[in-house]
C-alpha cells in the first residue's frame, strides 16, 4: 500500500530542494521518500507552487473556475431549452 502525504508535508518537502537548494536525493533519504516521487513533486509544484497537491478528488482553483463556468453555461442552454418548448406550448394554444 502507497503511503500518502498531505499537501504541507509535500510543499515542506520541496521547498527543502526549490528554495534551501538542498540535493534532491539527499532530502528524499532524510524524509524516507523515494527520489523519483520528489522529483515528481518539485515539478508538479514549479507548474503551480501553492495550489499544487490539491489531493485526491479535488480541483485546483483554475480547474473549479472552468468547471463552474461549464456548468453555469449547461445549466443557461438547459433554461433556454425549456423556455423555448413552453413557448412552442404556448404559441400552439394561441392559434
């Protein structure tokens, strides 16, 4: 079973490389991590910094942004499309 990490130990854990310019190796023995998997992280975190690691199931800000305008945008042609079949209702009932 993979151990997982929160979000503060990992920035805690790159910030170690990114910003004290320690070795990568070297930071990944002391914390017991796996060379590759800080590697992983100190490139997920230079895409993103803080809003990197937002955990499993979760959408970094960008992401929720996009994801609420896409559905404020199904839910406006949803309306739309019922209000044009009540008008056709309505429309038929007048003749």
């Amino acid at each position: 079973m993979a151990k997982r990490y929160d979000k503060e130990f990992k920035i805690y854990a790159v910030k170690l490389v990114v910003e004290d310019g320690r070795k990568a190796a070297e930071v990944a023995r002391e914390l017991d991590l796996v060379p590759q998997t800080l590697q992983k992280w100190i490139a997920k975190y230079k895409e993103n910094e803080e809003d990197s690691f937002v955990g499993s199931g979760n959408r970094s800000p960008k992401d929720q942004a996009g994801y609420e305008k896409d559905k404020r945008i199904r839910d406006l042609e949803e309306e739309v499309a019922i209000l044009k079949k009540a008008m056709g209702i309505f429309a038929k009932n007048q003749r």
